[in-house]
C-alpha cells in the first residue's frame, strides 16, 4: 500500500532530497520535495496520508518554526512529521528521530510506522 502513502522530504540539502527522494520512490512511495520551511508549507496543500520528513535548520523557515505552524491548524496538526537531522540531540522532544547519515531500512520503517499511526506524535 505504500503507492498511497505521500512523503514530503524537506531538507535545504539538494543531495539530500535526491537520494532520498530516490530510495522513497523505489519502494513504491509517493514523493514531495522542499528545501525550505516556507515550501514545505505550499506543499502540504492538499497533502493527505502522508509523513513529513523535516530537517530541523534550513534557510527561510526552519524545521522548528513549520512544526509551530502545522502544530497551530487543525488540519495540519495530525500529519505526522519525522525529524531527519544531523544534529538529534537539539531535535525537539515527541517526535522520530532520523539521525543524518540516514539509515535508508530505519528511514523506511519510521515512515511505514507513521503512516499506519504507530509512533505518532501526540
């Protein structure tokens, strides 16, 4: 069922985005892509069973300051969110951690997990 489940990777890092954009794909996963905060926003717009992959520092709109945002509309508050950084110990509490480098079977079980609504922040 993973051909219905949408991800937005949101990384200011373009081969970052691209790889794993790539092995998200593979695996039968639909793909969005931004590489600020501000982007991923417009990118939620009709954005339905889905994972955000966020990175926490990123020009224009930090991680921080979209998962205030997403965290503040009702319809953006239950899109669970997975935080891919380089940096885990300053990632905020309640949330996966996907620590940078990624680890391509964890990062494929963290998104699974949160799209089926196991591991999902309150």
């Amino acid at each position: 069922m993973t051909d219905q489940i949408q991800v937005l990777v949101v990384d200011d890092d373009d081969d970052v985005r691209e790889i794993l954009s790539l092995v998200l794909e593979a695996e039968g996963f639909r793909v969005r892509t931004a590489w600020n905060g501000r982007e991923a926003l417009n990118e939620l717009a009709g954005f339905e069973n889905g994972v955000v992959l966020l990175d926490l520092r990123m020009p224009i709109m930090s991680g921080w300051e979209v998962i205030e945002v997403l965290r503040e509309e009702d319809r953006l508050r239950r899109i669970p969110i997975a935080i891919c950084t380089s940096s885990p110990r300053d990632a905020p509490r309640g949330f996966p951690i996907l620590p940078k480098p990624v680890d391509f079977d964890q990062m494929l079980g963290m998104i699974r997990d949160l799209a089926s609504g196991a591991d999902a922040p309150a």
